[in-house]
C-alpha cells in the first residue's frame, strides 16, 4: 500500500465508484443551514473518537471552520455565516488573531482582501495524519459528500507513519506561545488589613510572653552561666518572621481581594495563622546546597492492591485513603485517638462548648471509616484549616466530610461522569474537581452546584490544582496538554504542551512561579507561569509518576512513583544553563523513540536504563511500594505514603 | 494498523448465535467496528487502571469502563486472582481458555467462612534523614554499586594491593580486571558492629540476647556480613583453645543463618571449616567437660547450614559427611572427635544416620571397645551419642517381617544385631534400648 497516498486520488476514486463527476460538486449549491449541521456533525464525531486519534482528527476542525465560514460569506449568507461563526469560534480560542481577522470579513468582497483568506483559499491546508486516523476519516466522509468536498478541495492530508504526538493538534507551537502570553496575575493574594492587624496584635503578645519567659530563665540561670559568658539571647521575634515570610508589598501582579471573594474571616484564622507563623520559625532551611529534606514514609499494609488515593492533612496530624471499596479510611497521624460523637445526642442538653465535648465517643477509635460513596474514591483533599475533607469518586459525585464530627456533610452532584481529582483552595472555601467527563469544575463549600466549568481539554481532565493565590486553577490531562483557568473568568490563560504521555500530578512552587507537571511518560516538566515556556525537563523516574511537590522555599522537588521511589531534584540547577537543557531534551528524545518502536522492551529487560538528568539530587527507593503522595510539611519535613505490593510479578 | 479481529472471527459468533449466512462485507465490517470497540474498552478500563495507582488491568477496570460507555458489566471476572489462560488445540487451531472450575453450593455452604482479611494498618520509618537513607530493616539495602563512590572507583592506582573483605591482602598483577573494593560503610552500621562484637566477646546476657534477636532479624545487615564472617572465622581461630566465647560465636552465626534476608553463600566456605572445627577438634579448652556441649551446639549449626543451602549446593553435604566419616572411622583420631562426628551425623537427619551412620558402626564398635579400656569417661560418651542417635531410626521403615520378630528370642535379636552394629555396641543396644521398635528399625538399616 502506497503509504503517502493524498487524499485526492482516494477522494477522486471514491467519486468515480460513485459515479459523480468531481467537477459536479462545486457547482451544487448547499442551502446555508448545512454548513453548521455538517459541521456540527464533524465536531461530534471528533468528539467521540479514540483518544488516540482525537489529536489528529481535531486537526480538520480549524480549517473547515474557516472554510466553512468563507463560503457563507461568499454566498452572501451574512447572518447565517455570523452565527455560524459566533456558535462555534469557541472551538478554536487558540486562534484568536485569526478568529479577529476573519471576524471583520462581512461581504464577499472582503474576501478578495482579506490576505489570511486568501492564504486559506490560495493554498491547501496542511494537515498530518497517521494511517489508522485516516482510514477512520475517510470512512466517517464516506457518506458525507459537502465536507468531502471541503476536505477535497482545500485540505492537504499527508498520510504519514507514526510519528510523536507532542503537542495541541491545530495550535502551531508559535500560535501556542502567542496565547501564553496573555497576562496573568502570579502574585499573593494580599491579606485582609483588618486580620493583619488583628494577626500583628497576637504575635505581638505572644513575642512579649516569650521574651518575658527567657529573661525569667537567664535571671533564674546561675551566676556561673553569666561568668561563663552565656549572653542573654534575644528570641526570634515572630513578628519579624511575619513581616519577612508572610506579609509581603502588594507585588504588581497580585490579584485584586474582591476578585475571589472569601467568607470573612475567623477568630479560629487568626489563631490558624498565628501557629503558621510559628510553624514557619522552626522550618529547616532546605537546599540543594545547604540541607536535603528527612523523609519520613508511610507504608500501608494490607491494601490487597485496594488503597487509590492518599492525603495528607496541611497540619499532618491526619491521613486519608480512598479505596476502590467506597469507603475512606482516617488516621491519626499523631498517635492519637479519634474521637467522634455519640450516635444519639440530645440537642437540648448541649448548652455550652464542655456539654459538646462529653458527648465525644470515650476511648474513641484509631480509625475512621467515612461510608457514602458508591464506587471507588479516586481523590481526597483537606481543607487548609484542617476541618473538612473533600472527596471524589467513580459515582459521579464528590463529597465533603468533617473531619470534627467524621460525618458526610455535602454531596455535590454535577459531573457526568467519574471524577478523577479534586483540590481545596489555598484559601478554603472553593475546591476544584476534574473529571472524566472532560471538564474541571469549580465549587464552594456552600452550594451544590459548580460555579464554573472549565471545559476546553480534548479529553479527561486527571488532576486538578489550585494556585497558591486561588485565582487560578491549573489542570492535567490525559491529551498530553495542562492548561491554567482564571477562576473568575472561567477562561483558560495557559496552555502548556510538550508531554508525551497523559498528566497525572502537578505542583506549584509556593512563590507561584514554577509549575511541575508528571505522569505517564516518565518525566517531569517544570513550566514559568509567568511566560508560558518550558523552564527544563527532569528524567529519571523509571515509571509514572503520581505525586509531585514543592519544598516551602520552592528550591527542591520531590517525586513519587510507581517505580517504588522518591526523588529529590533541584529546581534551580540547569534552568539557566542552556546547554545542559538542550542536552537533556535530546537524551529524552532517543528515550521516547526507544519505547515507541519496542514497546514491549521494557519488560524484557530487567533494568530499564534510564539516563537520569543531572538534577536529580538522590533517588530514594522504597521496599516494593508505589509512592502514592509526596507532601511537604509547614516545618519541610518531607511525608511520603504509598502501599505495600506484595505480590511479585511472575 | 494490523487488523485485531479477523472476519472468520465474526462469523464464528455470529453462528454461535444462529445467523449462518453472514455476508463477507457485513463481517468485514463488523469486524472493524468490534475491534474499535475493544480499544475504546480498553481505552477506558486504562483511566481506572492509572486512577487506582496500579499498573496491572484487572476486571473490575474492565466493568468500570463498560459502565462508563453505558454497557452492562461482565459478572464473574472481578477477582482479583491471577487468572492463568490454558492452551488447547481444537482440530488445527489452537484456543484459549480459562479453568472454570465447579463449586457444590452444598460443599460451598457448610464449608467454613474463610478468615477475614487483616485490616489495612500504617507503619512509619524514615526513608531519608537530611537526604541520606538509614540502613533501617524498613528500608531496601542499597545496590552494591551505589556504596562504592566512582570517583574512587576511578583512582584506583595500577599496582594497588586488592583489599578483599574477607580480610585476604593479596597483591595481584591482573588488578585491572578487579575494582578497589573500599566497602563504605556508615557511620551507624559501624557502631553497630563494634556493639555487636563487644557483646558477642562478652557481654551482659541480656545484652546478648537484644544482639542476637537483631541479628536474625534485621535486614539491613547485607552490608556488614563479610565483616560478620571474617569476625567469626577469626574468633573460632583464635579462641578454640580458651572455649569461652566460642558458644557465643555459635550462636551469633546460628543468628546469621537463620536471617532469610541475608545471602550467606558466598561465604560458606569460610563459615563451614571453622564451624567443622568446632565438631571435629581433638581438644579445646581447660575446662575438661564443657567442649561436649560446644560440640553439640556445632553439630547443629553444621546440620542447619546444610539443610539450608543444600539444595543449592548440592555438594555440599557430601563433603561435609565425608570429612566427617573419615574422622570417625579413623582409629588414631581422639575419642572427643569421635563424638563430635557421631553428634554431626546425627544432626544432619534420619537419611545420614540410616545411610552412614549405622552402616558404619561395625567397625566403629571394634575401635570403640580398645578404647574403652584407656579412657572409660570419653568412650561411654560416644557409646551414648550413639544410643540418642538409634531412636531417631523409629518408624522409618515397616518392617516387613513383622510377625516373625515378635517370636525372636532376645538372643537371637542381639546376635543379629552385633552382626550389624557390632559386638560390643549390641550389648550395650540391648541392655539400654527397650523398645523394639529401635532394634528393629536398627536391623534393617
């Protein structure tokens, strides 16, 4: 079979067997409706095409569209033509400069002007295909004589082998780095004055209890001490920590407060900030070249291949894990027991905060099973001030709970299909969920449907993770692509493509800077959010990677994956120094090809050799067990959890 | 693209299900369409796969996808058993197929439950303190080539005299082919072999006893067995003559073998000569009684280093029996080597005792009864090692002339006996073995 074959000939023997002279065609005149059902009827089957050939197939869409357009206009059909345009532009928010160029063409003597239509119509569009794709779009056109035509007469469909999916199909990468230039705001979000004010009073307090406490205990020291020249050591003052970590100037590109509203704050938030603080104080520097972080790992045992998610609370004093059985599972991480209340509590005896404690459960339990889900909980994720937990599942619905009561509190229907991930917002309040149904969706905490759907990836959306400011949402898919969406706006500001496998976890660096993404292709990309580009690649792990995260300063990286181990990778090194990025994108290149033609090689060969990129700092193996979630601490100590898998393979 | 499904495969299910007249395009494309489906299946139950963390498809990912795809599930293919496809051959194609096995509702129900699954519970380590992974049971031991650093890999200088671990310096001139082995060793695995051979050299009993525990059961220990090695080769060296401490070593290498996580075998031919020297020494120690328990203790080390690498060393045993039989069945050898080989035989099983043992006691008897004269202590010694052994024989074997034994006059029996075992130890059988059994099982070794 003549592999390069062009659409032409098929198309024109295809005419013939039918028995239709080719010219013909361009001379029948279409009634101005079946531009949108055709096309219409193309976008769907586009839709539900494979994943594997969607990427292809979405390429015809573009310049269908534009043609589509042009005839209807040329036809005169001028209102016809403007919703035509208006109805499906959508599907090309990539395009925008083309979309405004085109959208200015209102008469058919604009066309003759127009110099991007007249390149649409001088020229035959190119469009790459592999061989399958094709064969599936030629026998979708079979019955489909109007776009037949429009493929036929201004499509240049190169039939082609196999080659690397990398990228947007329809976007030209510099089309991509166009749209990424749309300005974003990186900046933390600025704090409530009334709250910093109210936070500054405590921390003022409490560095007066310290410093009174000290000079208590040097004046109760004896006089040998001061002979000694111990010197009276001023304790670090938490208000300074404060103005220096926390309390930051209003940055150029900090969103504005108004733009994500947020319940008005708390005593309980002021007293969560004042232990942050604290927290913050004690926090071990981490460096590539000062200190590794100590990791500290929990293995679960037992799981029977059941346990799918774990999560870890911000102040690490609980565990979470979802299980293919429906059920959550929570531990103390502290030791402690859990203590829920009474299963009958009489509303009318509880008169203060004391009544409410004796009706606790005594002794309480080292676990809590949380029953509501009916299918298999994919991801969990705790609110910052530690008292809910959100989860999702195979039901379509996500759920949230009280880690205070370990009761369901909400369910939140509105995904269609299976919901692959959620995430809290920094901020509590909103969480995110992404979604089988190829959506990510926005919730708050206080109303049952999603107050944005953030629809545009071509396929599932498998992990979703808000910004350290809450103002955007970043989300991973399996089309190879992350995107980042304006929770206000509900648009998508950023297109990140360069992966060749789907995207299973990311990371955001706490400045708000740096955005790490990893999944199915073994390695890890960081992104500047700032300017759209692909900051360096990091190769090492020898299979998907399912947890990544920042240290609090942002300077290391630490991975998960199923190849049973976590890695501690330097963020700075290489992103300066060009020749060693260009270095690693080469090695990875033979890599991929390597595993593209043998793609059963891997599992002949016993180690699978990877050339790891000279970032990675150390790799830190586990005994045979998946390391399902990297979390770093508020103090940078490293927790790590994955099960145990017994089995071996045979 | 190969085409999965063959258009035959269409019309074999299409007669399956009554239609036998089938078009060829229709199944052409039927089969098309059947194989777009399948990747679609897969497609899906590949999302639940990756979202369950495993990388292994099982069938409920399968019924996931289905339902997903608005199908209904398959029942009966959710366990999570391996299921192991059987090969046939049916005329000239060859099928596919899964054992489907029967179950009895009856057999089913009055069965008992089976137990219920342990509970899923967490435990935790560190994997790294500062970047750096402790050598902690919980922890994998390192690969090899990690502890040895490359740069000093590199340095090796041409003419450098090969340190070994096993403490051999030897100066080699094809020292290109071999690297410079300069073990790293932690800091921590460092003390703790100084703890380790501060006890075992005399410690607390207590003490010895946390040691010893730690031995058999640690598993980052890899590291340092060839110093564990060397350390009881050299302790048995140096201090057979003192006898003190080598119950200790004993039972430190006993510790060692048994811990299933370390591989022993490259080091078993400096563990079992020393641990043959303790069975088989002419002499050890001041103390005139104590070297028997030490012999015994031996003997069983000996017999459970066999009994665990045996299998892969099929040698092994023979030639630990051999140096063994020619020392007993050697008249000028000492009455206590004697006794050293008889326990070892002893310890290595019923086979070895009915093989070589008994077979061999004839002459031995002989040796036995000159020597009983010179040194009466020494040889009633051996006469009872060997009198422990025999019961051992109980029931090895149906005696197939059982009704005739019974009728057997006790002197008969003897005669018979001292025509196997000898005069002298037949007397003694009879006199301090009373049951039958024993004599019986003893004749028809």
């Amino acid at each position: 079979m003549n592999k390069m074959a062009t659409t032409d000939e098929i198309v024109r023997q295809y005419l013939e067997r039918m028995g239709i002279e080719p010219a013909g065609l361009v001379i029948r005149n279409y009634n101005p409706e079946e531009y949108k059902k055709h096309y219409s009827s193309l976008r769907v089957y586009v839709e539900g095409s494979l994943d594997k050939y969607k990427g292809e197939l979405q390429r015809v869409l573009w310049p269908i569209f534009v043609h589509a357009y042009l005839e209807l206009v040329s036809k005169e059909y001028i209102t016809q033509a403007t919703e035509f345009f208006d109805t499906f532009q959508s599907d090309h928010s990539t395009h925008i400069k083309e979309l405004k160029s085109l959208r200015v063409i209102a008469h058919a003597h604009h066309i003759k002007e127009n110099e991007l239509a007249q390149n649409f119509l001088s020229k035959k569009f190119p469009v790459q295909m592999t061989n399958t794709a094709y064969d599936i779009f030629i026998d979708f056109l079979q019955d489909k004589s109007f776009l037949l035509r429009i493929v036929n007469q201004h499509l240049n469909i190169e039939v082609g082998a196999s080659h690397t999916e990398i990228g947007i199909p329809g976007f030209s990468s510099q089309e991509l780095e166009e749209f990424n230039q749309q300005e974003v705001q990186l900046g933390h979000m600025p704090m409530d004055p009334a709250m910093r004010d109210e936070i500054e009073k405590k921390l003022n307090d409490e560095d007066n209890y310290r410093i009174a406490q000290t000079e208590a205990e040097y004046q109760a020291g004896t006089d040998d001490q001061k002979a000694n020249g111990i010197v009276y050591q001023q304790p670090h003052s938490l208000q300074q920590e404060f103005m220096e970590k926390v309390k930051r100037e209003q940055s150029s590109d900090a969103p504005e407060r108004a733009s994500i509203p947020l319940p008005s704050y708390k005593g309980s938030d002021i007293h969560a900030q004042v232990e942050l603080i604290k927290d913050m104080s004690q926090r071990i520097e981490l460096g590539p070249s000062t200190t590794l972080p100590s990791v500290c790992f929990y293995t679960f045992h037992n799981t029977h291949n059941s346990l799918n998610c774990i999560s870890i609370s911000e102040d690490s004093s609980l565990i979470a894990g979802g299980f293919s059985d429906s059920y959550i599972k929570l531990w103390s991480l502290k030791g402690e027991k859990l203590k829920g209340f009474q299963d009958f509590v009489n509303l009318s005896e509880i008169n203060s905060a004391s009544d409410l404690e004796s009706k606790r459960e005594n002794p309480g339990t080292d676990l809590k099973k949380l029953l509501g889900h009916s299918g298999p909980i994919f991801g969990l994720s705790f609110s910052p001030d530690n008292k809910y937990l959100v989860s999702c599942s195979e039901d379509r619905t996500v759920r949230l709970w009280s880690t205070d009561t370990y009761t369901n509190v909400v369910c939140y229907k509105g995904h269609n299909s299976p919901v692959w991930d959620v995430d809290f917002s920094p901020y509590g309040f909103y969480f995110a969920t992404a979604g089988h149904d190829r959506t990510a969706r926005l919730w708050s905490c206080d109303h049952i449907y999603p107050l944005r759907i953030f629809a545009g990836h071509l396929s599932d959306v498998d992990c979703v993770k808000f910004h350290p400011n809450s103002k955007y949402v970043i989300t991973g898919s399996i089309d190879k692509s992350v995107r980042m969406w304006d929770v206000q706006r509900g648009s998508c500001f950023r297109i990140f493509s360069g992966h060749t496998g789907g995207i299973y976890c990311l990371a955001v660096s706490p400045d708000g800077r740096i955005l790490a993404s990893g999944g199915e292709d073994k390695t890890i990309m960081l992104w500047d959010l700032g300017d759209g580009k692909l900051l360096k690649q990091m190769i090492g792990h020898t299979d998907v990677i399912y947890s990544l995260d920042f240290s609090r300063e942002g300077t290391i990286l630490a991975s998960g994956s199923a190849d049973n181990t976590v890695r501690l990778w330097d963020v700075k090194k290489g992103i300066s120094d060009d020749s060693f990025d260009m270095d690693s994108l080469s090695t990875n290149k033979v890599r991929s090809q390597d595993s593209e033609t043998k793609p059963y090689s891997y599992m002949k060969s016993s180690a699978p050799t990877v050339i790891p990129t000279k970032d990675l700092m150390t790799t830190l193996l586990t005994k045979k067990t998946p390391v399902y979630k990297i979390y770093f601490t508020r103090r940078n100590l490293c927790l790590a959890a994955g099960a145990y898998c017994a089995s071996t393979r045979m | 693209m190969d085409k999965i499904f063959p258009k035959d495969t269409i019309k074999n299910t299409a007669d399956s299900i009554g239609i036998t007249n089938l078009k060829d395009n229709a199944a052409a494309a039927l089969a098309l369409d059947a194989e777009y489906r399948i990747h679609e299946i897969i497609q899906e139950a590949n999302k639940f796969m990756r979202h369950s963390k495993r990388t292994k498809l099982t069938g409920e990912d399968i019924n996931n996808a289905l339902r997903v795809i608005n199908v209904d599930p398959l029942y009966g293919f959710t366990l999570n058993d391996n299921f192991k496809f059987q090969r046939t051959l049916a005329g000239q194609q060859e099928l596919l197929f899964m054992d489907d096995d029967e179950y009895e509702f009856e057999t089913l129900i009055t069965s008992p439950m089976p137990k219920l699954p342990a509970e899923v519970t967490y435990t935790a380590h560190w994997l790294a303190v500062e970047g750096v992974q402790p050598a902690i049971p919980h922890n994998p031991p390192p690969p090899i080539e990690d502890t040895i650093p490359e740069s000093s890999r590199k340095k090796a200088p041409p003419n450098a005299i090969v340190q070994v671990p096993n403490g051999v310096v030897t100066g080699t001139s094809d020292i290109e082919l071999k690297p410079l082995v300069q073990h790293v060793i932690s800091q921590e695995l460092k003390v703790f072999y100084d703890k380790v051979t501060k006890t075992i050299k005399g410690g607390d009993s207590k003490m010895k006893v946390s040691v010893l525990y730690s031995l058999q059961h640690d598993t980052g220990l890899a590291q340092l067995l060839p110093y564990f090695v060397r350390f009881i080769c050299e302790q048995i060296g140096q201090n057979i003559k003192k006898n003190t401490i080598v119950e200790s070593i004993l039972e430190m290498t006993n510790a060692l073998i048994n811990n299933t996580s370390l591989r022993l075998e490259p080091y078993l031919h400096h563990l079992v000569p020393a641990i043959l020297t303790c069975v088989v020494r002419k002499k050890f120690g001041p103390d005139p009684d104590y070297h028997w328990k030490i012999r015994d203790s031996a003997a069983l080390v000996l017999a459970k280093i066999c009994d665990r690498f045996g299998m892969e060393y099929n040698t092994l045993q023979p030639r630990v029996i051999k140096t063994l039989l020619s020392a007993l069945t050697d008249p000028t050898k000492s009455l206590s080597t004697h006794y050293g080989c008889i326990v070892a035989l002893g310890a290595l099983g019923r086979e070895v005792v009915k093989t070589i043992l008994v077979p061999n006691l004839k002459t031995y008897s002989e040796i036995l009864e000159q020597r009983k004269n010179v040194d009466k202590n020494k040889a009633e010694r051996c006469e009872n090692a060997i009198l422990e052994i025999l019961p051992k024989l109980k029931g090895s074997s149906v005696p197939t002339d059982s009704d005739q034994n019974s009728q057997i006059s006790d002197e008969d029996l003897q005669q018979r006996l001292a025509d196997k075992i000898g005069v002298h130890l037949a007397k003694q059988v009879m006199d301090k073995i009373s049951d039958n059994e024993v004599i019986m099982a003893t004749l028809n070794c």
